[in-house]
C-alpha cells in the first residue's frame, strides 16, 4: 500500500507462482491504465504495472517501483495484507536515494518525496533469516528525515520513532556554520524557522 503526499492511496500487488517469470506474463501481470495525479507502479522496462507475478522471492529477486508524485511531502509505503510467507522471509524497501532498506513487515517506511516521477529510487528486496545479513546500518532504520521547507522557511525534522535529538546543525558547502540549535528533543515532527537564509547548498 502506497500513500501519496497529496492523499492518493495504491495498493500494488504481487506474488509468486512457478509458471511466472520476471518478464511481462500474459495472464498473471496487470498494467496500469489509469492516469492518476499521483501513483505507485511496479516497472517492467517501459511498463508500469499494479499486478506482478514472479517464479520466487529469492535473495536475488528485485522488483523496481516506480513513484508518481504532483506534490512535495510525505509518502508511507505499507504492507496491507501478506498470504503464504515464510516468517523467515523479510521484505525490504531498498530506498536507493538514502541507501536505506527497511524491513515492511516491522514497519511502514515514510520519506519525503519531492515533486516528478522518481523511476529509479525505490525497489523491493527480499532476504531469508539464512542467507548472509547485509551490513547493519543498511538494515536499521532509524526513519529520521531532515528537509528544507520553503513555504514555511523552516528545517523540518521528522522522528517517527522518537529518538532524542540533542542539537541541529546547518552548514554551508564551505563548512561554515549557519545555524545551530540546541532542541533536546524525542518529538516526531520538529519545524526549525531559518528565516533569511540565501539560496544555495547547505
């Protein structure tokens, strides 16, 4: 399940069946045919699907996503409903743009996405309980988002899982300091006015 900034809500669907393939097979995947403002799609080369069936949920299987999105903000992707896994089968977003993969069956995975269509950020993993563990900063994720908000002239914080947040630094791409706020903090939505501030890198 994929929910949009702008409150659009796609549930994308796929699973495993021996005759399937990881090509366009006739009879089990499903195109997308609508035109939606804002949308979740698995890709198949040109194709965007919200059905898709595969031979296996292996180490090695990976399943492109593609986003749609009209409006900056925030975007929660969800397991609505599972049938026939292996409780030792994890199911990871890999968030190639944060170089994050997050565990969906421990809990839903919310970013900031920004406006267009992002084809080649976001993909689903798998991994079995014995196969190889990747490197456990990849693995943990302590969903802290930190962005620039315009409208609102503010830093903006997002700490769903309440970690304690001691001090907030801004930098120039010099290394000079612009900001610094000293917030000791465990609230899961932080807004940091920074008024003034010129365009640039920070």
């Amino acid at each position: 399940m994929f929910d949009s900034p702008d409150g659009y809500h796609r549930q994308l669907l796929v699973g495993v069946d021996e005759r399937a393939s990881n090509n366009f097979d006739l009879g089990f995947d499903g195109p997308l045919i609508e035109d939606n403002n804002e949308d979740l799609f698995w890709t198949l080369g040109n194709s965007k699907l919200i059905i898709q069936a595969v031979d296996n949920f292996g180490d090695d299987q990976i399943l492109p996503l593609g986003a749609k999105i009209s409006k900056d903000g925030l975007a929660t992707f969800k397991i609505d409903g599972l049938e026939n896994i292996d409780n030792g089968l994890d199911i990871l977003l890999h968030d190639k743009e944060l170089n994050v993969y997050h565990d969906l069956k421990e809990a839903n995975y919310e970013t900031f996405v920004s406006t267009g269509e992002h084809l080649n950020r976001f993909e689903l993993t798998f991994r079995s309980s014995s196969s190889q563990l990747l490197d456990e900063e990849e693995i943990i994720q302590e969903n802290l988002q930190v962005y620039f908000s315009n409208e609102k002239e503010s830093i903006i914080v997002l700490n769903p899982t309440l970690k304690n947040i001691e001090t907030i630094d801004l930098y120039n791409i010099l290394g000079q300091s612009i900001f610094s706020f000293d917030i000791k903090s465990q609230e899961n939505y932080i807004e940091l006015k920074t008024k003034y501030i010129k365009t640039g890198t920070y």
